[in-house]
C-alpha cells in the first residue's frame, strides 16, 4: 500500500475542524506511531561496517544481501557461495560441526573474511518443544512465552544457529487460517505482550547476549487476515484497522529490541508486501525509525512477478530493494538483477550501501566478527536437557485451557481402577509436538499414552486408537516432518476398530478421548473451510458418550473447533492445544491434578464455521442491546468468550475500585479488586481488565483489553489486586484525524475473569 492508494482521503484541515466536536489530547507516548528506542550507540561498530563496506565490490554487497537453503538445491554448492562471498545467510542447517565448516570457508577463505549469518524456523522449540505460541498466548503470562524462547535459544545457539525466524505477531481473527497457531490470536494488547516477551526471551537483554539468537519479526503485515482465512491470499485492511489492530504488536516487538523484520507473502490493499514501500520504509523507517534489517519471506522477492505486480525477475529485484527489503531469502532475485539496476541508476549506490550497512552492524552487534563458531563439543550436553524437560512440562500444564467441567469430573479421583484412552491423537509423537518442530527428535517426545502410563500406571490404562485421520491434501513440510499415514486399509477394519474402542469404553471407569488435528492440519499451507473434527471423531465421541461412562475429551490442536455438540454432551473438555516435548506427561498432570489448568483463550471460540470471523472487540452497530441475534437460524454468541477459561477450584471477583474518577491524559489509574479463591484447591486466576470509549471521533470496540495479571491463590485465600490503566493504553489512530490520540471523555472500565467481566464503573479522561 503506497501514499497514493492509501484507504482514507485526507480532510481539508477546515472540513475536519467543523467535522469535529471535540478536542484530541496530544499524542501519546506511548504508541504504533511513535519513534523506537534506538539502538546503543557502537561507534567502533559503526566505523569498523564503514571501513568494510568502502572495500566491497558490488557483488559483495549483493552477496551479503542473499539468503540461500541448505534444505534443497541452492543456486551453486554451498561451499562455493561461502568461499566466494555470494551469500551472507544460510537457512535450514542444525548441526553444529558443517555449520562452523561452512563459516570457515566465508571467514577464512573469502577475500573480506565476513562471517555468515545462520538461521532456522525456530518457533516454539528447537530441539526440545514447547508449546504453540498460540498455548503460550493461552497462558495469559508474557513470563512463560519469554522463558519458553529464552530456552528454545539455548538449544539453538548451541549448535550454531544464530537467527530465529520467529516471533509471528500476526493478529489472527479466522481459525480457519492455518498459521493461527504461530501467533498470539486475535487481540492486539494481549498480542503486543507476548510480541515483546518473546522477542526478550529470543534475545536476551541485547542483540548478541551470550545464549541467545537474533529475532525475525514476522510478517509485516496483515498477513493473518488473508480473506477467507485462506494463506497467502490478499488482506484489505484499512487504516484505521492496520494502526489499531494488527500494528501494534510488531511495534511492541521492534521496541523490545528485535534486529530484524520478515516482510509478509501476501498484498495488503492491492500492493504485495514485499515490494510495499509504505509498509517498509514510511512506517517502519521513517514514522518507527527501526535500525535493524529487513529479510524477505520464502521466495517473496521472486513471486513479485507471480502477483503480477513487476513485470520481469530485474523489476521485481528493483521494486523490493527500493521499497525496504534488504536480504533475499532463498532466491536469488537480487544478485542476479540488481548490479544492472544500480548501472542503470533505478536503484540508488547508497540504497545497496544502507541495506549492506544494517545487515553487517546486525552481525556485528551479534558478536560474528569476534567470535562466529559454535562449539560442537558441547552441543549435546545442551540439548534435551532435564532442566529443558522440566520447563516444557511445566509451559504445557500453564497453557491448557479448561473449557468444561460438570460434576467436577475433572481431576479423576484416585480412586478410578480403569481407564479407557481412545483417540488417533493419544500415542503420536509428531502430534505431541505440533507443527514447526522441525529441528525435533519425535523419539524424544512423550505421548498422551505414555504420560497417562506413566502417572496412573501402565495396569490401569486401556489404549486403542478408535479412529485415523488423514490430510486430504500432502503438506508442505511432509519431506521434513510428517505426521504418520493411517494403517487401516479396509472398511472391516475400520469397523472393528470402532467397536473395539467403544468395548474398552465399556469396561473401563472412564475414559480419556484424546481427538483434534493432525499436527500437518495446522501451520502453514494448512487453512481449512471447515472446523470440524476431521474425519470419524465427532462420531466416536458421540459413540462414546452413549455408552454413559464418563467422558474427558482432550483436545490436540491449534485453532478452535467444532465442539459445540460436546459442549452439552460431555462433561470434561480441556484444550491442550500442540504441547510440546513433554506434553503427555503434562496432560498427565492435569488429569490426575496435579497441576490445575489456568489458561484462558486468546480467542473467541466459534460455534460454527458461519459465526467466522468472530471476536470480542467490534463496535456497537445498530441494535447494541440484542447482540446475540444477529442470524435469524441460531445464535451469533460465540460458544466460547475471549479470555474464558476454568480451574478446579473457583474465584469470585468483586468490589471494584479506582483510585480517582477523572485522570488526566499521560496520567494512570489504580483499579482494584478482590479476587477470593472459593475452592478447596490451590489455583491461579487471570484477572482481566477492559475499557469502553462512549464517544469520540470514531466508534470504538464495544471493550477492548487494557490489563491483565495472573495471581495464584490458596483455598479459601481471599487478596486484594491491583491493576495499573496507563490513559497511554486507551489512544487510537483516528480514521478522522489520521493521527493517534487520547480524547477526553467517559469511559467504562470492566474487571473479570473474561472479555464479559460484570464488575463495572465509570472514569473520565480530561484535557
């Protein structure tokens, strides 16, 4: 999206005045139009990359700019790429030992010696797994998601890898969209927190931290509201949404430090965004003032002509480079085209110098020219490690989200002699781990199967799968991580697994259905235009509840799905969402209760495919006070809300307090309630905060998050909490104004246990 199709025309200065009634506050300091935090000043950074770049060639710096795979062909041996200084960047390449041969080769046998930059897909885990970013989101807790990369980071740098690809802050508003998963779901506060956490958890302190690895925000932007949740396909978003919604958590990210940013595949409103120099350099360069580098997506410079947006691979090479991307991933568009470009000046020496100038200091700052090898002595002892185990177990157990729990049937008693554990999800590894765990050993997950064995005892468990299920279509990724083929070849067998399943049912006490998604059915390339359970588990599951035992049914996925028939039928659900290394064992934990779920949804959960998009924060419309019928054959109330979530106790919120009525812009309130543990076991509780703007320039969302803090409560344990409301936090950007601000006004203010909390007051925001 250039200035010239930008989705508002700009008011004359006098319309807009007489248009108005109000007074806008000045500017927040605090918002996704504000100046970054620069880097620290590194003079003898910057003055060694000067010196550097007078000494290279063109092709040099063309080289640098290049980002070639090792997980197929690359354009010339890799050896060579590296010796001749035609690459500054390899991805897709783990082990530590080819990756320091590969670096000498650039180090000691290129004529400039700079070192390479090596990245990998690191999104939830690297060797060992942790949950989907979607569960961390799930947890409510930045610290789990900032704990969970820090240590996805050890594993990583340990073997040389030095750049992760990751985090994905796309807001994601249609589950139908397979990369939900990678993201935070569909609210931009809530987004914008684990943006940041994750980029702290990734990178330490500063770029180059012992231990960790350099951050890739990804993709910038709008890539999660592809139309029809289908990916890749455009997104027409508007201003007021783009500023509003889906750029505040890249703005988060950026300002928590992360070096580098991934353009995204699709168009944003007509202009792809790899060639949308509004995008790349008006908002990131010159509004945010961001001073990393900007790498392309997969072949995203090359599939500028697909979009039939340049006409040839020289004006695609030209069209990106001149809108902001500075390193080519996986084609070779711009070594290939852009000398000519440069000789024949529509691409500017100083538009290479400044893309080769960011890259270097990003290499610089990570240490690469002091010190660029791994130690593959070491790689092994830092791996998979008890310590790795351990927090993975534990990220699992904070991210499940119980959905339901009648007749507390949920933790099972000490007393159940049998259990019946049914489910083509129960005993798979790749399914465990989820998608993208692709630098994974599956052999060292733990399965659902081998948890329950391994907590309740291998005598009590009854296993059988029930049902498979199968990917109608290959994936992407099944050469590198492929979820296992079904083993039934005839009806009979099918039919006789079925009923054998329903058999163990029958003889056990209860039993544990563990159904979902395929880890394949997720991720990229994985949108789906229906949400049901794939294949026959709706059927065993209603197979299983007629036999009237009691039912748990965990779910193994990553989007909502169609469980709206088990939301009255049975009475255990908990969403365990891909858990990671050691989810069996969590799982286990959680059914036998010794850990209590307190997740809560970072979306809202859907009845049907129909209801999509859906989620909390819309505006009022027309007939506010009958929100829930707006379909004439069924309800529009999500099955559902946004931040919902059970525990095995309960908590009563209550006499909410603010310190003041009336604050001043810039100024902050101090919201209280108290929050009691009603239950006879130990939980924690999300406390949630939302606001209402009553009027102003624009209608604003019904309740938007504004704070959230979790806090863990013994039985009977009553404590007063306390949030602080930054006024910061409730500026937007203005479709009238064209500008972000806080206006004066009343507001509601909610606190509960979700995005329907009751607790309500009033406060007003003065000039």
């Amino acid at each position: 999206m250039t200035k010239a199709i930008r989705s508002f025309a700009t008011l004359p200065n006098i319309l807009l005045c007489a248009a108005l009634c109000w007074t806008s506050l000045p500017i927040s300091a605090q918002n996704p139009q504000a100046k970054l935090a620069a880097m620290p000043p590194d003079p003898a950074g910057e003055a060694f990359v000067a010196d550097l770049i007078r000494k290279m060639t063109l092709d040099d710096k063309l080289g640098q700019m290049t980002q070639e795979p090792l997980n197929q062909n690359s354009s010339m041996p890799p050896d060579v790429l590296a010796r001749e200084g035609k690459v500054g960047s390899f991805l897709f390449i783990t082990d530590a030992k080819e990756i320091n041969r590969l670096q000498h080769l650039a180090v000691d046998q290129s004529h400039l010696h700079i070192p390479l930059l090596f990245g990998f897909d690191v999104i939830h885990g690297f060797r060992t797994i942790y949950p989907v970013p979607i569960a961390m989101a799930a947890s409510w807790d930045p610290a789990v998601a900032e704990h969970a990369q820090s240590m996805a980071a050890k594993e990583a740098s340990a073997t040389g890898v030095q750049w992760a690809f990751g985090p994905m802050v796309d807001i994601a508003r249609d589950p139908r969209w397979g990369r939900i998963m990678e993201g935070s779901g569909e609210d931009p506060y809530l987004g914008s927190k684990m943006a940041a956490a994750q980029v702290r958890g990734f990178q330490g302190d500063k770029i180059g931290a012992p231990g960790h690895i350099l951050t890739s925000v990804k993709h910038f932007a709008g890539y999660g509201a592809a139309v029809g949740g289908r990916d890749y396909e455009e997104s027409n978003i508007s201003d007021e949404q783009l500023w509003n919604v889906y750029l505040p958590p890249f703005h988060a990210a950026l300002q928590a430090g992360a070096g580098a940013i991934m353009s995204a595949y699709m168009d944003l409103n007509g202009v792809p965004a790899t060639g949308n120099r509004w995008l790349l350099h008006d908002v990131l360069r010159d509004t945010w003032g961001f001073q990393g580098f900007v790498v392309s997506d997969w072949e995203s410079v090359k599939s500028l002509t697909t979009h039939g947006f340049s006409a040839n691979a020289a004006d695609a090479a030209t069209r990106a480079v001149n809108a902001g991307v500075e390193m080519e991933m996986t084609s070779t568009t711009f070594r290939d085209n852009l000398s000519k470009a440069v000789a024949s000046s529509t691409v500017s020496q100083a538009t290479i110098d400044t893309a080769v100038h960011d890259i270097l200091m990003i290499k610089w700052r990570l240490g690469l020219f002091q010190s660029p090898y791994a130690d593959p002595s070491k790689t092994d002892a830092q791996v998979v490690t008890p310590e790795q185990r351990a927090a993975a177990r534990k990220a699992a157990t904070q991210t499940a989200v119980l959905l339901r729990n009648e007749h507390q049937t949920l933790p099972l008693s000490s007393s159940v002699k049998s259990i019946a554990l049914i489910g083509p999800l129960a005993d798979s590894k790749p399914e465990i781990l989820g998608s993208w765990s692709l630098a994974s050993h599956p052999a060292d997950a733990v399965t659902v199967l081998e948890g329950m064995r391994n907590k309740f005892g291998a005598d009590k468990i009854a296993y059988t799968t029930g049902v498979e299920i199968e990917r109608e279509q290959p994936s992407i990724f099944d050469p590198q991580f492929a979820s296992p083929k079904p083993k039934m070849k005839t009806d009979k067998e099918r039919t006789d697994e079925f009923q054998h399943a329903l058999d163990l049912i029958r003889k056990s006490d209860v039993a544990v259905l563990v159904l979902g998604e395929l880890q394949v059915m997720s991720g990229e390339r994985a949108s789906r235009q229906s949400l049901d359970l794939p294949g026959k588990q709706e059927e065993l599951l209603e197979a299983a509840v007629a036999t009237g035992k009691p039912i748990v049914l965990v779910l193994v996925n990553a989007r909502p799905l169609n469980i709206t028939w088990a939301s009255e039928h049975v009475p255990a659900i908990l969403e365990a969402w891909y858990p990671g290394t050691e989810g069996g064992n969590a799982i286990a934990d959680l059914l036998a209760g010794d850990a209590n779920p307190s997740g809560k949804l970072p979306i809202t959960w859907p009845r049907n495919v129909g209801q999509v998009p859906i989620f909390y924060a819309h505006t009022l419309s027309q007939i506010p006070n009958d929100p829930d019928t707006r379909y004439w054959d069924g309800t529009s109330a999500p099955l559902y809300p946004f931040g919902y979530g059970l525990s095995y106790t309960s908590f009563a919120v209550g006499h909410l307090k603010i310190n003041h009525d009336s604050v001043k812009s810039a100024g902050s309130l101090e919201v209280s309630v108290d929050v009691e543990n009603k239950g006879t076991r130990a939980g924690e509780e999300v406390v949630q905060l939302y606001t209402h703007q009553r009027a102003g320039s624009a209608s604003r969302p019904v309740r938007e998050l504004k704070g959230f803090t979790k806090v863990g409560l013994k039985p009977g344990e009553k404590r007063t909490v306390t949030l602080q409301l930054d006024t910061n936090d409730l500026g937007f950007w203005s479709p009238q104004t064209h500008h972000w601000s806080i206006e004066p006004g009343t507001f509601d203010l909610w606190v509960g246990n979700d995005s329907t909390a009751r607790e309500h007051t009033t406060f007003t925001v003065t000039p």
